[in-house]
C-alpha cells in the first residue's frame, strides 16, 4: 500500500529506506532494500522488522543472535558478519546483495569481477557513473 502525504513522516522514511524498484514477493514486508538510498544495514534493519511486525527479542533467534546484539546491530554499534547478513535477507524475503551493500560489503560475485577485471571494471564505473570529473554522472 503506498504512503500517503498524511501519514507519519517516520513511516515514510521508512517505506523510502525499505523501497525497491524491482518487486519482490515477500509476505512480511511490503517492499524491498534499495542500498542505494545510502542508508546503512542498521536502519535497513529496524526498518524490515518494524514493517514485518516483530519484536527484537522474537526476531533474535531466527537469525542466531542474542537481542542485546541485535539492538547494537540497529543502533549502528556493530557491523553484521556476511553470514547474518544472508540469515537476514533469507528471513525477510530481500535481496542480500542489497543488504550486503547496505552493510558496507561488496557481494562476492562482484568482488569477483572486480577482481578477476580490475582495470575494465574501474573504468566501465568511472564512465557510467562518474570519477575524476568531479563525480558527474554520465549517461
């Protein structure tokens, strides 16, 4: 269901944090991540729980982790490891290289290009989405 202007602008955050351009069916939460709102996995995270509904201290064992860390998680106080980030994508329905580059990881698959085609890889995102000129995007 889409927010409407007259909603509480903490639910519009929250639909904008958690909205993706590529639907997803997922049975608790309306939308997807888009990483690319620049926001970080902690409020990724509180975000898809509020909007799924559950509390920290039911959500903490379907992930593996105590709610005390779940809470720092959410706090911004510590990064999540690769594993919780895919036990998280996998209970929520999300994309996890979404939540990867939310958490400040590259997805492996794209570590790999970048590694196996350092050169190609590094000019093809400088040309496409800008670099020495001062950060233009190109199209």
């Amino acid at each position: 269901m889409p927010i409407t202007g007259k909603q509480d602008e903490s639910l519009v955050s929250a639909a904008a944090l958690t909205r993706c351009d590529t639907p997803i069916d997922n049975p608790k939460v309306a939308y997807g991540v888009n990483p690319m709102g620049r926001r970080k996995f902690a409020g990724v995270l509180k975000n898809l729980r509020k909007q799924s509904g559950i509390g920290i201290k039911r959500l903490a064992p379907h992930l593996g982790v105590s709610y005390s860390y779940l809470s720092k998680l959410e706090h911004g106080i510590t990064i999540p490891s690769e594993k919780l980030v895919y036990k998280t994508a996998e209970y929520f329905s999300c994309d996890p290289d979404s939540l990867l580059l939310a958490a400040g990881k590259v997805p492996p698959d794209v570590l790999r290009i970048l590694q196996e085609h350092p050169e190609d890889a590094l000019a093809f995102l400088k040309q496409r989405f800008g670099g020495a000129d001062g950060g233009k995007r190109r199209s």
